[in-house]
C-alpha cells in the first residue's frame, strides 16, 4: 500500500473537549438513565456532533464507562487513606468525596443498576473497569489493619470489603434511608468492626 493511500487515523477527542462531553455523558445518565442514554442526547447536550462522539468512543458502553472514570478521577488522584485505624479509614473512605454519602455518586450509581441487570457488555466492562478497582481500594484498608494486628488473621477480607457499601446502598435502594455519616458509622460500629476484629 503507498503512503497516499494509506489510512489516516481520525484525530481522537481528547483534553478540555473530552472532559466537556464526559460530563454531559454523566448529566444525561443522571436524567434519563443509562437505558435511555443515547450517544445523540449526549452528542446534543455536549453541542458536539455524533460523528465526534464516534470518533473517540464505538458505542454508549464504551462512553458511560470513560465516563464514571472521569467522575471518579478525584479518587484515583488522591492519596491513599490512612488515618492508622480501620474505623478512621472507612470513615474517611466512604463518608468524603466519591464515598456513599456524595450524592452524585450515589445518583449516579442509581442510574446504572438496570443496565447492570440487562446490559450484560455494560456489566461487564462496569465490574472490571470501575467497581473492581473500589473493592481493590477498600480491601487495602483492610489489609493494612490486619498489618497492624487490628483484624483476625483468618478473616475474609474479599467477603467484607464489599460489605459496607452493600450494607447502605440496601438501605438506601430498598428501605428509602439515604446515607449518612451517622449510618455508615453505625454500620461500621455493629457490623463491620465487629465481624473483622472476631478473633484479633
């Protein structure tokens, strides 16, 4: 093939023009949904075109998940929480920015539960690339303090992790009580410090 009929690749949608239609992606998830999500309502709410949008990103799974990772950024850029107790780490962990009491986090997580269910390539991709990396964050915690002789050598550290966030989201989904602070502390406090110091 001669250089002048070799293909050229498209330029890629990156920087600040990125960001912009990242956040609209999250705006429109936040209003309709991921089922009603299209890649046209993102492209008229970024005021991009979709022939921009498809230039970056092959279809709406692919866009909504770049797009909770932007939403997450703050949480890969901060430090790791270290507060020298499990309790303090949890706390920290879950009660600040991007933890179960930030409510766009939670909005947004709303947004994503049926397509979790129905959307088996957004699961997927949703599990690996976004939920995975919290419970890996969240199982460090845990790690550290059994480092440090806080937890039983024998717990399960992939069974708990999870625990916390499964425990208030229920609450929240199922039982309509929003979380707060004074819930995850309580949480924490009856369920999850107990079962992770049985034997310490």
């Amino acid at each position: 093939m001669s250089p002048q009929t070799e293909s050229v690749p498209r330029p890629r949608v990156e920087g600040l023009r990125e960001a912009e239609i990242l956040e609209a992606a999250l705006e429109v998830l936040g209003d309709v949904g991921y089922d009603r999500l299209t890649m046209d309502a993102v492209a008229l709410r970024a005021k991009a075109s979709k022939a921009t949008l498809y230039r970056r990103w092959n279809g709406k799974v692919s866009l909504v998940i770049d797009a909770l990772h932007h939403g997450h950024q703050h949480e890969t850029q901060a430090e790791p929480v270290d507060t020298g107790t499990l309790r303090g780490d949890l706390l920290h962990a879950f009660c600040g920015v991007g933890g179960l009491t930030d409510k766009p986090e939670v909005d947004t997580f709303g947004a994503i539960l049926t397509a979790i269910a129905r959307d088996a390539d957004f699961a997927e991709a949703f599990r690996r690339e976004v939920l995975a990396p919290k419970l890996g964050a969240t199982a460090e915690l845990f790690e550290r303090a059994r480092q440090r002789g806080e937890i039983g050598p024998d717990v399960d550290i992939e069974l708990l992790a999870p625990a916390l966030a499964g425990i208030v989201l229920h609450r929240f989904f199922m039982v309509g009580e929003a979380p707060t602070k004074d819930l995850i502390a309580n949480v924490i406090d009856q369920i999850i410090l107990p079962a992770a110091t049985r034997g310490a």
